[in-house]
C-alpha cells in the first residue's frame, strides 16, 4: 500500500489559515489523496479528496503538487470546532481491497 | 436514516463472553466497511463487504472474529470470547456505489474487564 507521512501535531489561531501537509512519495497513477478529519469521541468525516488537480468544497481545498508526490489540505479560517486529527489517505480507484487504512494523522489544536 | 448507525453506542463485557455490534448502512450505499480504533491510534481495517460479493476479510486479527452482513442492509461484527485487548471503539462505514467516500458511524465503545 502506498503510504503518507504528516506531521504529529499542528497549531493554529482561529480564524487564520491552516495548512497541513501530506507526503506520498510512492502515490501510484491511480491513487486519489483523501482527507478525513475525526472530532473527539466521533467517527471520521470526509472532508475533501482528488487526483491531480486542486479542489475546493465547503469545508476545506485541497492542493496537489505537480509531481503528485505531496498535497496539502487548506482550511481558510480555523475555528475551534475544526479542532481534530486530520488523516491523508491514498486509494486507488478499483481498488477491490478498498480498505482506506488510517495512519496516525495530524491532530490540530486551535487557540482562541 | 440520514447517516450510518451503529449500536449499541457503548459496551462493557467481562472477558470470555461474546459480544455482537450492529451497523445500519446509509441506504442505498452497497459497500460497508468495519474497522477498530485503540486509544489514541489511527483506524485498523477488518473488514469489507461490497454487495453480493464475497467479503474481504483480510483484516480480522483471529478467528474470534467475524461479521455478517444481509444484502446491502445491516451488518452485525461478532467477537467470540473476548479478551482486554479487544478493548477498542469499533467504526463502521458504508459507501455509495461510485464510491470513494466513505460515511462513518460513531462507533461502539467495547471494553471488556
């Protein structure tokens, strides 16, 4: 399985812009790069996924390197309810297994 | 129902006594998903039905373990004698047809003493 590193742990301001990163340097051509996002004491959430080019959605963009090797999640303006562990995952399209199997994440912290 | 169930929400056991979890899929949505989580660590994968298919059962930790489900509806995971080990939240997830998102449940809590 093609796997991601990111960092432990982030801080961030409210209301200023979050970046956090992902690596995937072994990101195959039919790998998507998936963000989910678990609050304490419930599931995950998606949050936003994509192949090559950037993406935007409600909750968050998402920007993809040119080589694919690395993306980053942008969150405009944290609030303290985007406080969780932020997971990049890779699966490929087809993918019979489809497991989707979580690393450690990143846990963003908050601070008013 | 608007979003994935799973119940009960919480549950302790004492070692040795089987124990069943429930998953209500979104409707409609072909693939389910279980998977456990130990304090503070990300998702283990166990499990993955995908309609009529036969499941893929690659991620069960030991033969104590195994799941059922009815069609594209629910799905029950069943732990045999159970061990402190199995002590975990227990995530269920289900996925529409086109796929690639998956919607979680918010899990059962199971610890066992």
């Amino acid at each position: 399985d093609a796997k991601t590193t990111q960092p432990n742990s982030m801080e961030s301001n409210e209301e200023e812009p979050v970046h956090l990163p992902c690596n995937h340097s072994t990101i195959s051509g039919t790998d998507y790069i998936h963000w989910y996002r678990q609050l304490p004491s419930q599931g995950p959430e998606y949050v936003i996924h994509g192949l090559t080019s950037n993406v935007n959605n409600r909750m968050a963009s998402l920007a993809i390197a040119e080589d694919r090797k690395s993306s980053t999640l942008i969150l405009h303006r944290a609030t303290l309810r985007d406080a969780a562990v932020y997971y990049c995952i890779l699966e490929a399209r087809g993918d019979a297994g489809n497991m989707l199997t979580f690393g450690g994440g990143t846990r963003l912290m908050v601070k008013p | 129902g608007a979003g994935v169930s799973q119940s009960p929400s919480n549950k302790v056991t004492e070692k040795g006594k089987d124990v069943e979890l429930r998953c209500d899929p979104i409707s409609g949505h072909t693939a389910l998903y279980w998977y456990r989580q130990r304090l503070g660590q990300g998702l283990e994968f166990l499990i993955y039905f995908q309609g009529n298919s036969a499941p893929d059962k690659s991620g069960l930790p030991s033969d104590r373990f195994s799941a059922e489900r009815t069609g594209e509806s629910v799905s029950t995971l069943t732990i045999q004698r159970t061990q402190q080990e199995d002590s975990a939240v227990y995530l269920c997830a289900s996925s529409p047809p086109w796929g690639l998102y998956r919607v979680f449940g918010q899990g059962t809590r199971l610890t066992v003493v």
